[in-house]
C-alpha cells in the first residue's frame, strides 16, 4: 500500500470520526469531494474544485461542495486561506504544515516556503503574551521580477 493511499485512508477515517461525533450524515458525496481534494497537489477555490470534478463527470452540487470544504475546514482536513481580495483558497493541512505563502500580486503565483525564523518569532511573540503556540500563517505580497514576460502571469499588464 502506497503513503498516498494510506494518507487518504487516514483522511477518511478522521473525517468519519467527525461526522459521527458532530452528528453529520456520512455520505458518499462527502467523501468523493475529500478523495479529489486528496489527489490535488496545488491551493483551490470551492469554485475551482467544483468545475474539475464535474467536467470529470463527477456530478456533483455546488452546495454539497461548499459545505465538505466547510466540514473539512472544521475537522482540520483543509486549511483555508484569503488571499489578497480572492475567494478563499484551501490545501490539506497535512502536506505542509507550518508553512507560509509569498504571493505575486500581478501574475497570481503562490510560492510556498518555510522559515525558522518566522517560527521563531512566532514562539517568541506567543510566550511574550504567555500564549502556548500551535500554528500560524504569514502571507506576503509582492511582485515577480518581470510580470510582462512572466510565465505564470494570468492578466493582462498594463
């Protein structure tokens, strides 16, 4: 048995366990939502997710979509993030934990980086106040080297 598909296993037994626990129903519509979100390698939107797996022929509503991403979001399956202005964005949160984003404000591309430092202060900051730290989220906008020639840009430059 593979890491991914046993990752994927363990996803879906945390998702069970919490759908039984919050008194959700367990449906088949839930967990086909979890496994495309499991074969993704990259952040989506709910709008996103919902367009690729019905052009796959995965029928499946724009609610149903909607409210697994919100589950998910809930049980720490999915992070979710709003970048700059966007709709919000999601990853699971077991592909890299404790990481952070630098984000190019013309072209649109994510860089996903992690930072001892960052972490650090981020300890630092929360003893300081007497807080225990668990996680956090740093985003920083920027702009790519050359956004016209650009080979992630998106829009048109002007």
């Amino acid at each position: 048995m593979s890491s991914s598909s046993t990752e994927l296993e363990q996803l879906q037994q945390q998702f069970s366990d919490y759908l039984k626990r919050k008194k959700y129903r367990n449906t088949q519509e839930r967990y086909r939502v979890l496994d495309h979100i499991h074969a993704l390698d990259r952040h989506f939107s709910a709008d996103e997710l919902y367009l690729e797996m019905n052009n796959r022929g995965d029928r499946i509503s724009r609610a149903t979509v909607y409210s697994t991403l919100d589950l998910l979001t809930k049980c720490n399956i999915l992070v979710k993030h709003r970048f700059q202005g966007e709709s919000a964005h999601y990853e699971l949160s077991t592909r890299m934990p404790n990481h952070d984003h630098l984000m190019c404000v013309e072209c649109g591309r994510i860089v996903e980086f992690r930072s001892d430092e960052i972490a650090a202060i981020r300890d630092r900051v929360a003893s300081e106040f007497g807080y225990i730290p668990m996680t956090h989220s740093l985003q920083i906008f920027a702009r790519c080297p050359d956004p016209l020639t650009c080979e992630h840009n998106r829009s048109e430059v002007a």
